[in-house]
C-alpha cells in the first residue's frame, strides 16, 4: 500500500520555524501509520486463513459510505463478530486434530458449534463417523490437554442433497 505524497504546507507556516524537527516528527508518523496498516493487513489475512480462503475474497461492502473488506464488516457487527470468533475458534481445534486423524477422515470433517462443553463435528460418511465415535474420547483429551474446553466430542453425519 503506497502512502500519498505529502503535500507542501502554505508558506506562511513555514516563516520564522525550523522545518526540520517538524518533518522528522511526521516522517515517523507516517511510518507508524503504514507499519499500522500492516499489521492490520496480516491480522485480516490471518482471519481469512482460519475461514478457510487461501486468498482473500475481492468483494468490498459499503458502510457508511466507504468501501469496507467483508470480514471488517462483519466484525463491526456484534452477532456476526461473535459467530466470527467461533468459526475461528473452530478451524483451531480442527488444526489441533490434524495429527490425530487420517487425512481421509479429516478430507471429510467439518466444525461444528460448541455448546456446553460439547464440540460438534460433522463428517460425509456413516463410516467414518464410527471411527470418529471411537476415537472421539482420545480426541477430547487431546483437546483438553491444550487448553480447549472440551468435555465431549458429538458427531454427526450430514448428507449430501443427492442423497436424501
């Protein structure tokens, strides 16, 4: 992101002071403004990667007259930024399973909400859910050993619309 040119003041601010100070002051401000900028820029990027986008959406939205990123949207709005953070949170314990399972299990895996205590997971195949039934104690205590709340794991199948 490429800052404007810093505009000339008037002259007759520039009568009787010494400039120099002055620039040095706004130079560093400026730099803090983009090193700002950029770290907002990585924590959106990041949020993003949670989600799932391996490049993030191009679509703006409009709040009160400026263009706005989806997700900054989103997060302006107190429901939506809380279902933000629990998606995120979501997509964190599924990262915190990822040694656990196979990659044909996890392929097949989606994050459910947590209730309670209760985490739960959905899965394509009835199969694979047996599996996960099993496993799932082991994967609580996993979760548990790194500091997720979690006291049950629930698994669900969901079917495709081809398959009902």
């Amino acid at each position: 992101m490429s800052q404007a040119p810093l505009k000339k003041p008037p002259e007759s601010a520039l009568t009787g002071t010494s400039f120099g100070p002055r620039e040095a002051a706004l130079k560093a401000e400026i730099a803090k403004e983009a090193e700002r900028e950029a770290n907002q820029r990585q924590k959106t990027l990041q949020a993003y990667r949670s989600l799932g986008y391996t490049t993030p959406p191009k679509a703006k939205s409009m709040i009160r007259g400026q263009a706005v990123d989806a997700l900054q949207a989103a997060q302006s709005a107190p429901g939506l930024a809380q279902l933000i953070g629990q998606a995120q949170g979501a997509q964190k314990r599924l990262q915190a399973l990822k040694s656990l399972l196979p990659a044909p299990i996890l392929n097949q895996l989606s994050a459910g909400p947590i209730e309670d205590g209760t985490w739960v997971l959905m899965i394509k195949s009835a199969a694979a859910a047996n599996k996960l039934r099993q496993m799932a104690p082991a994967m609580s205590a996993h979760l548990r050993s790194q500091g997720w709340p979690i006291e049950r794991i629930q698994i669900k199948v969901i079917q495709s619309h081809g398959d009902a």
